[in-house]
C-alpha cells in the first residue's frame, strides 16, 4: 500500500467555568491537533491555560478555533459582523490563546473557525476576507485549517497563507462536497461503524459517498472528530486503531 498520513483533530475546551462539555484529557491521549476554544463560543481563560498545557505536555498541536461572540448560542447561530469587527475579534481570540500556548512552552499552530462562522466562509468572500485579514493582524502566518473549495480556502491561498483541508468524518456531504446543513435528516452519521469505515476511505482514498448515493472527491490533510457526542473518546480511539491498521500513519500537519 502506498504510504498515507492523516491528522487528527477535535474541538477542545468547549467548557464555560465550573461546566464541561468535552472529555479534553481523554481525547488529548488520541488526536494529534487541539481546536481550542478562544472565548467566543466556549471556553475562559483558566480552561484555556489548562487545555494548552496538558495539550503541550502530549506533543498535541495547539489550535485557535475562532468564532462569532455568541456563548449563549455556542457559536452556532447566524451573525453579520462587519468586516473590520471580525477580523479584530479573529486576532483578538488567536493572540489570547497564544499567550496560553507561549506559557505552556508551545504555540499556536493553526486556525480553524467554528460553527456558524466556518459555514458561513464557505461561501461569504466578506467574511472569509475577515478572518484572513485577522490572522494576518497577529502577524503569526499560521495556516488555517477549512473545508477545501471554500472561500476561505480560496482567499487564504491568495493572501499566501498556508491552507490545510480537512474532512469531517461523520457529517453527511453534497455531491458538491460541502456538508449537509446540521437541520437536514441524514446530517449527522451515527453509526459508528460506519463513521470509522469512512475515516479509513478520507484517509487511503479520497472519497466518500455524498448524501444522494453519489461518489465524492474530498482531499483532506484532516479528519474532524467530534469530541461533543455520546461516546467520543471510545469512537476517537477506534478510529485511530482502524486507520493504524489499514498502515495510516496519524501524524499532525503543522
């Protein structure tokens, strides 16, 4: 078999206070990159310091997972910030996990938007611009991590930032390639056979089945696991050994 790699990542630190939402240190002992919450959506300044230190401590590649100013609706709710408020809350929540990172004897790697923000720069040049122009506020160069053939993706690329596509192993997709919208039945893929089954094939070949049965090409550096749902470190796990065994090496991108 020709030889592949994949990374791993997950949404960590998604907690508020005394409340939390994921499994942080469990998921840390499996994947190989760390989207840690910034504030926005989830997440504070002492889950923040915590995640970014246990994340150094496992050679866990450290994330800004950026999002719209919504805690009350996870960041998953439409908003229409302007331009120039976007991009200096996208380096305002990079530049204060970096901090986190830098005491940890890390750094930031990499950005990846979050919920209704990397929805909505799939297509919205605006707000795709403003995500970019907030990444080069900070100065880092730091490659983001988004759905491949997105604005983002395009914009990224002409601004020269480094660009990595990744692919979300149980989410539903076009025949375009894009995800099926969370409200659409079928959106979300349960079973985890065969979540673990299309983790392999994103990995080794490329492809996956869309909604409608058809067959579609989707090159991703980056499988999404979803550290939110029932069971996600027991699937997490499984996924990594399947793609072990089909010879995947499981390696972080940045």
């Amino acid at each position: 078999m020709t030889p592949v790699s994949i990374d791993l990542n997950a949404d960590l630190g998604e907690g508020f206070g005394r409340w939390r939402l994921t499994d942080d240190d469990q998921l840390l002992s499996v994947v190989t990159s760390a989207n840690v919450a910034c504030g926005f959506h989830a997440g504070d300044a002492a889950t923040m310091r915590r995640v970014c230190g246990a994340a150094a401590e496992r050679g866990v590649r450290i994330g800004a997972q950026v999002a719209y100013r919504d805690l009350a609706g996870f960041g998953r709710r439409a908003m229409d910030v302007p331009r120039d408020e976007l991009a200096a809350e996208v380096a305002y929540q990079i530049g204060a996990l970096e901090v986190f990172a830098r005491a940890a004897g890390s750094a930031v790697s990499y950005v990846k938007p979050h919920g209704a923000l990397y929805n909505r720069v799939v297509h919205d040049e605006q707000q795709a611009a403003a995500v970019v122009e907030g990444v080069e506020l900070t100065g880092l160069r730091l490659p983001l991590l988004c759905l491949p053939g997105s604005a983002l993706h395009a914009l990224a690329e002409k601004a020269g930032l480094p660009v990595v596509a990744e692919a979300f192993t149980d989410r539903a997709y076009t025949a375009e390639g894009t995800l099926v919208p969370r409200a659409s039945d079928g959106a979300v893929i349960h079973d985890p056979a065969e979540v673990v089954e299309r983790s392999v094939s994103l990995a080794r070949f490329k492809v996956l089945t869309s909604h409608c049965g058809r067959p579609v090409s989707i090159r991703a550096r980056s499988l999404c696991l979803h550290g939110d749902t029932p069971g996600a470190v027991g699937l997490a796990r499984l996924i990594r050994a399947r793609l072990e065994g089909a010879g995947v090496r499981v390696e972080a991108f940045a």
